[in-house]
C-alpha cells in the first residue's frame, strides 16, 4: 500500500517537512479571506463530527440499560426512555455523518483551487526551464512525476486533515473516558495496543517503501518506453519494429509485475499483523468488562458502551494503515514534483531587464563562443554581422554550428563569451518574451498541435481574427488546400501535425510566423526534409515571407540560398568564409568546394546536428 517512487531517497535526505511547509501556503493564503473561513468553517464541522461521533455510544448504553433495568447514575438519561434513547442514538449518528459530509462539502473548494495553482505552478515552471534539461528528460517520465505529484497533494489535503488528525483526537478522548468512567487498566490496555500497532505499521510500511519505490521506477520505465514508442510509430514501422517495441515495453512490465508481487505478499503480512494486534487489544478490553458485569461492577450497558467505542477506533485504525501508507507515498510523489520546481531555470531574466525594442532589426554575434559542454567547444569566437533589412545565410558541414547560433538567438542557451545583440541591445539584458515576440522560427520540422489548422495557423497570434487566419494562410499559399479539406479549417492535423504531408506541414508553420509578423525570422533547414519540387513551391513563400525583414537562414542546400544578401561558412565552429554567392565561387574555396559537390550530384550528408 505504500507507494514511491525514484524520489523515496530525497524524500529520505530532506524530509517530509520540506514537502509538508511547501503545501501550508495553498491552505492558508496570504490576502485570501475566503480560503481561511472556509478552513476554519471545515474545521468547526470536524470538531461537531467528533462530538456527535463520542457521544452515540453513551445513547447506546443508557438505552440497553432502560430496556435491561440495570442503569446506573444515568437518570438524566433514563427518563428519556428506551425508545427516546433509541431515537436519540439514530440522532447522533446522523449528526457525525451529517457534520462529516458538511466538512467535505466545506473544504472541497479549498482543496480544488490549491491544486489548480499547484498543477499550473508546476506546469509554467516547466516550460521555463532550459531547452538543455528538456532534452536530457524523457517526456513520459515526467508527465508522470507531476500526475503522481498532483495525486499526492490532493490525498496529503483530504486525508491529513480529516483522517489522522480526527483520529488522533479521538483515541485521546476514549482513553480519557475509559480511564475516568471504568479504570486505567483500560486506558493502558487501549493504549498498549495502539501504540503496538502503530510502531508495527511504520515498521513493515517503510520497508515496504523500498518495494513500491522499485515498482514505481519500472511502472515510469514502461510509460516511458511505450510514449517513446508511439511517437517514433512511423519509424517502428518502417523497420518492421513492432516486435522489438512489445519485447521492450514487455520487459519493463516484467520488472513492474515483479514489484507489484512483492507489493501484494507485503501488503497481506502487513494486514495480518495489524487485525492480530488490533484483535488482541479489543478481545482484551471486552474480557474485562464481561468479567465486571459478571461482579456486578458494570451494567450490561457498559459492556455495550465499551464494545461501542473500541469499534468506533478499531474501524479508523484499520484505515489509518492505509492512510499512513498512501501518505508516506503521496509525500515521495510531492517530494519528487517539488524537486522540479526548486529545479533552476537555467536562463533567466535579469533583474530590471527591459523589453527588446527593435527599430530595425541588425542582429550582430560579436566575438561570440559557445559549447554545450566545457570540454567541447561549438563557437569559437564568431563575429557575425546580419544588417536590419537583409538576408544573411549560414552554411557548413555537420557539427559547425549553424544551428546552435539560431538557439542562442532565441536564447535557449547563454552565450560562454562575446555578446549576441539586436538593435545593440544584448540579448541577456532583455526580457525573454519580448526577444521571442520579435523573433519568428521556421524549423526544419514543423510540429503541430493535435488540434485544427485554424488553431496552429493562430497559434501564431492568439487574437488574430479569422480574416487575418485567412489571408496568412494564403500568403503561405495553403489556404487553397485547406478549403479542399471536407472540414475546412476546422480540420484535425493529428498528433504532431501527422494528418498532413510534410509540405503541408511547412507551410501552416509558415502561415502561423507570418501571422506573427515578426521583424526578425530565423529559417532553420525549412526545406531540407522536403522533396525538391515541395522545396521550390515552399522557397518562394520564404522569399515572400522575408521582404522587409532581417532574415537569418540556415541552410543545407546551398541552391536555396545563392540569393542571399551575404552568405557565412563555419567550419569547426569558426567563419571560414563569407561573401556573396558569385563571389565565394570565385575564390574557390570552401563554398566553391560544396557547391560542386552538390550541383553534381554528391551531395554528402550535412544535416545539421550542432
């Protein structure tokens, strides 16, 4: 029953406080008047459930006594008389019940709202995060980190609050009223057992902790393999994979199934020993009040009252196993979620970082240097100058470092030298939506939305009406072919844009930049994954596309770029060559080198991988 996760060994190394103080804030927050009534109001329910929950018993005794004449100093409930007693019992049942369910119905909104804010704390947070912990985590696992998370936070809410803390106060309150009304000895043998199967509880849980943190690394391992594998569905079939796909994630539920036994048998010895010591103190207790009504010392009332209350904490105890279990699990779940919210953004703004204003767009790489790691040098020291209005294409062999300088323009990635400016504002003194609205992207390949083309073509400027929809679409030349499609713009592209031919896809990603009309675009490989005809229609939407802008294009093949205001060879991360087509043909260099390797038909593979 206790479950984990790969955080049980941070949950172990910092503490459940730390998850405990991160979850205070969403119940008791600062300027939210009607989140602490509602608190305090839900509380006030539990403590009227308690009251009306310790009294049935006492209804329940003086009734048995009226209807065996045997009550003893209980006048004042006698007279109410068998049936009275009777109704007044039922009363006070309704009553727990009644406060109980108010108390959910109370807190219910509180809980809600503090996972919304929860879920979306961490859901914003990760896309803040850098492109460099994106690509070194797998999507499946961490979708599962904040599901798991999520779960825990409303569990640790509804159940902490109104399980254990309940529970805790009653058995106090039955151990003062059996040490006052019949003798310590009970109180101590109630409170004997209790403590033996709490200690027996924490015991076996955290050693069954170290089986469920096993079974929950595989349960992320299976989901992981299996959202790998249906992402790649094109190339598991095109390799004849299938098989090959099912023994994997087979294999993975291999390691679960064998946790999840070793769960299961943990869990049956866990339950055996909690009924064993629970039915020893309760067999205990009821011994003794049957050997006091036999000595005339205690009514056949009493013996019921005692038979009352030990039920009424035996049946929570039972449950508090579970509670505790499912807690020390929500706990390593929560442990985990908020490890990827105390994750640093690696890129951040910089305190008092004003907004880009671009007057024309010049994007200049000034003695730029970059590696993704230190011993592996990309850049080495650039100096790249792209003037406000012109088209500068960056060429070179794999691994150069063309791409790169597209993610440092974005800033996915902090430049490790030099600057990167625009407008000579640096870019790392800028805030980051203001650099992202400036610029426009067009990847090699453009991803879509499982949604329709009116929403990924918008997805460019969320506002833009359908008019303005329309005519980017026409200037990217798709409006045509979508207005063929039986559902129009309402079509469903598919997972990942899949419903649509590569041209096609290109084409809405251009539509959507267009739509966002940026001063600067960035077209990274737009073309090289395309057939050569695709290449050509789409070339002359890009050559539309540019007009007016600061057009920075990174290129494979060199014939989509021979126009170029100025062209930029890398090699090794260093500018090798720039100039003018016609002019770098003529020096006979390196440029000269790929475009004859490439006119005649040679052309060997340089996708980018930098």
């Amino acid at each position: 029953m206790t479950h984990t996760d790969p955080g049980a060994a941070r949950t172990g190394r910092k503490g459940p406080m730390r998850t405990i103080r991160r979850i205070l804030p969403y119940l008791w927050p600062q300027g939210q008047g009607w989140v602490k009534r509602r608190v305090v109001a839900s509380l006030v329910a539990l403590v009227l459930a308690q009251m009306a929950s310790l009294v049935t018993p006492f209804f329940y005794k003086a009734a048995v006594d009226s209807l065996a004449h045997t009550g003893r100093g209980e006048a004042w409930l006698l007279t109410l008389g068998a049936v009275g007693l009777t109704v007044a019992y039922g009363v006070s049942r309704l009553f727990n019940t009644a406060f109980g369910e108010l108390r959910d119905a109370i807190f219910v909104r509180v809980g809600q709202r503090a996972l919304r804010r929860l879920a979306l704390e961490t859901f914003t947070h990760i896309h803040r995060l850098s492109m460099r912990y994106h690509i070194t985590r797998k999507t499946g696992g961490l979708s599962r980190v904040i599901e798991r998370g999520v779960k825990g936070v409303d569990f640790l809410l509804r159940f902490t609050l109104f399980s254990v803390g309940p529970l805790i106060l009653q058995l106090m309150i039955v151990l003062v009223i059996f040490a006052s009304i019949f003798t310590v000895w009970y109180a101590l043998v109630v409170a004997v057992s209790i403590t033996v199967y709490v200690l027996f509880t924490f015991r076996v849980t955290e050693w069954r902790v170290q089986i469920r943190r096993q079974m929950n690394e595989q349960d992320t391992d299976a989901n992981q393999k299996a959202i790998d594998s249906l992402l790649n569905f094109e190339t598991v079939k095109y390799f004849g994979a299938e098989s090959r796909e099912a023994m994997r994630y087979d294999g993975a539920m291999e390691g679960y199934e064998t946790a999840a036994v070793k769960t299961g048998q943990s869990l049956a010895f866990l339950n055996f020993g909690q009924t064993l010591i629970i039915t020893a103190g309760l067999v205990a207790v009821m011994v003794m009040a049957a050997i006091g009504v036999q000595e005339g010392r205690l009514s056949v009332g009493d013996f019921v009252m005692v038979n009352a209350y030990m039920m009424q904490i035996t049946q929570p105890l039972g449950f508090l196993g579970t509670v505790y279990r499912e807690i020390r699990q929500a706990l390593m779940d929560m442990s985990d979620m908020f490890d990827l919210l105390d994750q640093p953004a690696e890129i951040e703004n910089r305190p008092g970082a004003a907004e880009l204003s671009v007057t024309g767009g010049e994007v200049l790489l000034d003695h730029v240097s970059f590696g993704y790691e230190a011993a592996r040098p990309i850049l080495k020291d650039v100096t790249i100058r792209v003037p406000a209005g012109q088209t500068v294409a960056i060429v070179g062999p794999s691994g150069s470092g063309k791409s790169t300088i597209g993610r440092l323009l974005f800033r996915f990635y902090e430049v490790t030298g030099g600057r990167l400016t625009i407008d000579g504002q640096d870019v790392r003194d800028v805030t980051q939506d203001s650099l992202h609205a400036a610029i426009g992207v067009v990847p090699q390949d453009t991803v879509l939305f499982n949604d329709t083309v009116l929403y990924n073509i918008a997805y460019g400027r969320p506002n833009a009406t359908p008019s303005e929809v329309e005519a980017a679409a026409k200037a990217a030349k798709i409006h045509d072919f979508i207005m063929s499609l039986p559902e129009g713009y309402q079509t469903k592209v598919g997972e990942r844009g899949l419903k649509l031919s590569g041209g096609e896809k290109q084409r809405v990603g251009i539509a959507r930049t267009l739509l966002k009309n940026p001063p600067i675009l960035l077209l990274d490989e737009a073309t090289s994954a395309l057939d050569t005809q695709t290449e050509r229609d789409i070339q002359e939407s890009l050559k539309a596309m540019g007009k007016g802008r600061t057009v920075i294009t990174i290129a494979h093949r060199l014939s989509t770029i021979a126009d170029a205001d100025r062209i930029v060879v890398l090699e090794k991360g260093v500018v090798v060559e720039e100039g003018r087509h016609d002019d770098l043909l003529a020096r006979g260099g390196r440029y000269a080198a790929m475009w004859n390797r490439q006119s005649s038909g040679a052309d060997e593979d340089e996708e980018e991988a930098a």
